[in-house]
C-alpha cells in the first residue's frame, strides 16, 4: 500500500453569498492534520456547499443567497482568490479585509457565471477548483435613451452643480410611464429631488413625437461616476411591477 507523506496544511472556508451573508452561519471545525499534497505536487482544491457536499454546479434564483466552502490541502502558506467568470471576462471577488477569507458578493444579473477557487502554494505551485453557477430571473428589458435631448454631442461638465435631462423612450412593446423614477440611475447616479416636499424632477411627454408618452427625468451630476475619458453613461431602473431595464447613450466630458 502506497503511503503519502503528510503536509503541512491550511484549510480555507469561504462564505460567498449571492446578495447577503448569513450572520448565523458558522464554519465548521476540522481537525490538525489531512493527508496533502507532497512537495512537487499542486494543492489540492475542493469546493463544498454549506452541508460540505462536494458540488460543481449550482442554480439559484437572481438575488439568492447561497453559500461555498473552500478547502485547500498543501504546502503552507497559500496565497488565495476568488474570481467569477462571466463573457469570457474574469473579475476579482471583493474581499474582507477582516478576516480575509469571508467575503460577500452579489450577482444580480440572470445568466452562465462560473466560480473559481484558486490557491497558490509556498512553491508556487497553484491548484483549483470551480463551480458552474445558473443565474435564473427576470431578463432584462432594453430601452433606448437619449441623454440630453436635442444636443449633439451630449456634453457633460462633472464640475457644475446642475443636472443631465435623459429621455427614456416609449416603444410599440414597451410602456416608459410604467418606469418607477426612484429606481432609475445613470452612472449610478439618481434622479434629482427638487421642492420642499421632496419631489422627483420627472415627467412625462412625447420627446421625439412618435405619439408614444416618453419618461423624461433629470440626472443629478454631481452624482454621477463618470471620468475625463468615459464616452458612454449607462441608464438602470425598473418598472412599478419590478421588471428591469437598462440603455445607454454617449456622453462627452468636458472640463
């Protein structure tokens, strides 16, 4: 019978929840030593559920939380991250500063996402593993925006203490009137309120003369998280009945 050495070790646990962190939850205890890899080997990466059963696919609902347990066995110490994959392009899972293993992340967005737990040990040798994770929810509706109505090109100056008018447009098969105001955003800034009583600057009228009743709201700009070289502002809200939307448009920043 083959006979492995034992290696010093760390084992990793991970809270990744898709909206918020269970306060309750807590990790489970392990044991001093487990049978690792040897030197010229890489760590050995598992992920578990929160029952540490073995997974590698998950679906969930948009907005759900759930919860992903890393362990790692090898040559200590490790250096260590989490990383979600989506289109083709991969983004670093934001992490705690205290302590450094809990971390919480939320995704939103229906759709194919995969999570990657990946470890490096002491000789620099790197082991993973991932979990293929199925967005499911209400898609998105895309809208057309017109940023600045009228202007060409839509001239933004980040230093004023004014505001961008944005026209979200009606269409055959979609109703901007039923746009909820205090859910939109552009460039994750809100609409202005304006008045003693708080009131939304927004209204509705028919922008491009299509005969259709189009939203129009006003855009604080100090607000918005735009820089010297972005060209384009992104536009999110939803509906009264909690349908999505999201449009884009070009902008110019000037000094």
């Amino acid at each position: 019978m083959m006979t492995r050495r034992i290696a010093p070790f760390l084992v990793l646990t991970l809270l990744f929840s898709i909206g918020c962190r269970d306060s309750e939850w807590t990790a489970p205890e392990y044991g001093p030593q487990f049978a690792g890899s040897g030197e010229d080997d890489p760590p050995l990466v598992l992920v578990y559920d929160i029952d540490m059963v073995e997974i590698d696919q998950l679906t969930v609902d948009a907005g759900e939380s759930f919860t992903l347990i890393g362990r790692a066995l090898g040559a200590i110490p490790f250096v260590y991250r989490w990383f979600r994959i989506e289109n083709g392009s991969s983004y670093e899972v934001t992490q705690q500063a205290n302590p450094q293993y809990l971390i919480d992340h939320a995704i939103q967005t229906p759709g194919e996402y995969l999570i990657v737990f990946e470890v490096t040990d002491v000789n620099g040798l790197v082991g993973s593993d991932q979990v293929a994770v199925t967005v499911e929810g209400p898609s998105v509706v895309d809208v057309e925006i017109d940023i600045k109505p009228g202007s060409d090109p839509n001239s933004i100056n980040l230093g004023s203490n004014g505001n961008v008018p944005v026209a979200i447009f009606s269409a055959v098969d979609f109703d901007a009137t039923t746009i909820d105001p205090t859910t939109v955003k552009l460039a994750d800034a809100a609409v202005r309120v304006v008045g003693k009583k708080g009131n939304l600057q927004a209204s509705i009228e028919d922008v491009n003369g299509d005969g259709l009743p189009d939203l129009v709201v006003h855009i604080d700009t100090q607000g918005l998280a735009l820089g010297a070289g972005d060209v384009v502002a992104v536009l999110t809200g939803e509906t009264y009945d909690g349908t999505l939307i999201e449009g884009s448009d070009t902008v110019r920043i000037v000094p």
